[in-house]
C-alpha cells in the first residue's frame, strides 16, 4: 500500500482530519524560515493528544529539520515525541549515521545526475527498518521545499529506478487532481502531500486533505484491478 504523508501540520484539527483520512505519516516543520513551521511545544501537544486519540493508529510524527546540528535534532526528538527525522537541507551523510536509525534525506536534485548521486549516497545511510529510505522533492535554487513546484517526474522515475525496491517517498507539487497519476505512473513507496492540500499557507484544506488520500487509494485499487485482469 502506498504511504501517504501530509507535510506542514501545525495545529491538532488538521492532525486529526490527516489521520482520520489515512495518512500514514504527518510531518512537522521546525524549519524557521518556513511559512509552515511550527513551535515545537505545540508540535509535542499534538503528537501527544494524537496517540492519546489513536493508540497504535496514529501517523508515523516526522520532524522535517533544515540543517539543524544533529544535537538540536536528537533534542527535538525527545521534547516532542518524534518518531522520526526528515533532514530537509544540505546536511552531510555523516549527520544521518548520528541520528540512524531515525533519520532520513529528503533531495531536492536539479539533473539527472545530481539524482543519481544523492539518491546513491543517502539512501542507506539512516533510515528506520520499514520508515522511509529518501525523500524526492523538487528543485529550487534558494527554497527547502514547500515551494508547491511539481517535481521532475524524470529525475523521480531515475531515482526509483536506481533505489528500486527502497522506499522512497515523492513530493513536490503533489495535488488531490495529480497524485493519483504519479501513483499509477511511477509507483513509488509514498507520496507528500503539503501546499496541494492547504487552504492558506499553515492550513489544511479538510476536503482536499480527504480527497488526497483518497486518490491514491483509487489508484491503488485501479492497479490491482489491472492486475488481477491480466
């Protein structure tokens, strides 16, 4: 079954409606420069009240962490409850082999080359045993994502081709409308979903929110169908 994460939660309404619709994974920016970055005390009150609500039903909590120093992000960690970190900037592999095994890269290649090597590099260095192996959002010269530009679904394809059979998680533009074609289409492990679901920057859409998740299940159901008729 394909993972869905919704990325940019900053309040426990949002939380809720995640989880209630399926997501597999909520992602929590701690990344000041981010329009969607949430303090990290509210982020520990809602990781709480959501396993209060969810016992072993709750969303896998990611941090997403822009070259914090791997202190900072152990100590995060802890006070909030995380279960796993997503480095999001230009922190280097030995960073990921502190923090293994909580802690995965999210790439933002701009060529095929430059997916060819980051994808190769940090895919096995700190990843959680059936969490996340990598992260593929897309290109941006001075942003860390959640800039709501589509990723570069031929630099995507290349990286699940290369890291075929890790999982790897694609982002970047991700909207109800799209992602369930990528789904059917490229078939990778999971999909992020942030800005296509918000109804203003820190908020989420509710009903896009729902009709995320359920468009990738739509398309599951459509493969498995394909499947059994062949």
């Amino acid at each position: 079954m394909t993972q869905v994460k919704i990325c940019g939660i900053t309040n426990l309404a949002d939380a809720c409606c995640a989880a209630e619709a399926g997501a597999d994974l909520l992602g929590f920016i701690f990344y000041p420069g981010s329009p969607r970055y949430v303090a990290p005390d509210v982020a520990g009150r809602i990781v709480r009240a959501l396993r209060a609500a969810y016992g072993a039903r709750a969303p896998c909590c990611v941090g997403v962490f822009v070259n914090e120093p791997v202190a900072r992000v152990q100590e995060m960690l802890d006070q909030v409850g995380l279960d796993l970190a997503q480095l999001h900037g230009d922190e280097p592999i030995e960073d990921l082999q502190v923090l293994a095994p909580r802690a995965y890269k999210a790439i933002r290649p701009a060529t095929a080359a430059e997916a060819l090597d980051q994808a190769t590099r940090y895919v096995t260095a700190g990843a959680a045993p059936g969490g996340p192996d990598l992260l593929v959002d897309a290109y941006h010269p001075a942003k860390y994502g959640g800039t709501g530009l589509p990723v570069d679904l031929d630099v995507a394809r290349m990286v699940l081709e290369v890291q075929r059979g890790r999982h790897v998680v694609l982002a970047g533009g991700l909207t109800p409308e799209k992602v369930g074609q990528v789904v059917a289409v490229l078939r990778p492990w999971g999909v992020d979903g942030a800005s296509g679901v918000e109804r203003e920057k820190g908020r989420k859409d509710h009903v896009r929110v729902r009709a995320f998740v359920a468009a990738v299940r739509q398309a599951e159901r459509e493969m498995s169908q394909s499947n059994d008729a062949d």
